[in-house]
C-alpha cells in the first residue's frame, strides 16, 4: 500500500511567565506551524494518511493544517498543530477550513477551556 506523508516545519518561543514565588508557575510560548513537504511512502507512521484518490508523484495536492494553542492555569503553549486533511481537490480543503473555522464542539483540540485556534491554514504541494 502507498501513503502520503506530510512534514511539517514548526517553531515555538519562550515567552517567560515563570516566577520564583510560585512553585507552580511556568514559561509559557507562542508558536507557529507550516508544511514543508508531502511525499508517497510505502509504510505508515506519523503524520501518514492512507493514500487518496490516484496521487502520484507530481500531483498537486492541497493539506489542511490547523495551528492552535493549549495551556493551564499556570501558562499556555502556542504553536501546537494537526494535519486535518489532505485532498487533490481544492474546494474540499477550503470547505474543510471553514467547517473547523466554524466547529464550536470538542472534536477539535482547540475547544477547550484554555485553548485557542491560532489560524486554519491551506497550502498547496507537488507530491515527491
């Protein structure tokens, strides 16, 4: 069986928080995300999807990436990230951003208490 694997870039930044008169204090971070590139691989793993439609080298296809933030009562985490799908056809990715855009249940991670969504992002690639 054929896979795509998707890499994806991050990068997070200390933005302090942490102070010494609080045992449970912590640093908290922002963050952003991207995705470097997407490959056919022939076994599964991490940020592995089964193969879709009749990709092959070459094809243009478009990832949905979310980018969002967590935390606690003591700091947060910016710059967590999900691949939400990939596709060949560009109008499921824009209808699958604005369906997470627009989720106001818990099925995604950034519905909660202290999470956020930072940005739904689509980005196109070649598949190498």
């Amino acid at each position: 069986m054929t896979y795509i694997l998707v890499e994806v870039g991050c990068e997070s930044f200390n933005t302090g928080g942490q102070t010494d008169d609080d045992e449970w204090s912590r640093d908290s971070s922002v963050g952003d995300a991207w995705v470097d590139s997407v490959y056919l691989v022939d076994k599964a793993g991490y940020q592995v999807w089964d193969t879709i439609e009749d990709v092959e080298l070459g094809d243009i296809v478009y990832v949905v990436l979310a980018v969002y933030g967590t935390g606690d009562s003591f700091g947060s985490d910016g710059g967590q990230h999900e691949v939400f799908l990939v596709t060949k056809d560009q109008e499921e990715a824009e209808l699958k951003k604005l369906t997470l855009e627009n989720t106001t249940d818990y099925s995604v991670p950034w519905n909660g208490y202290f999470e956020w969504l930072q940005e739904i992002k689509i980005s196109s690639h070649v598949v190498q």
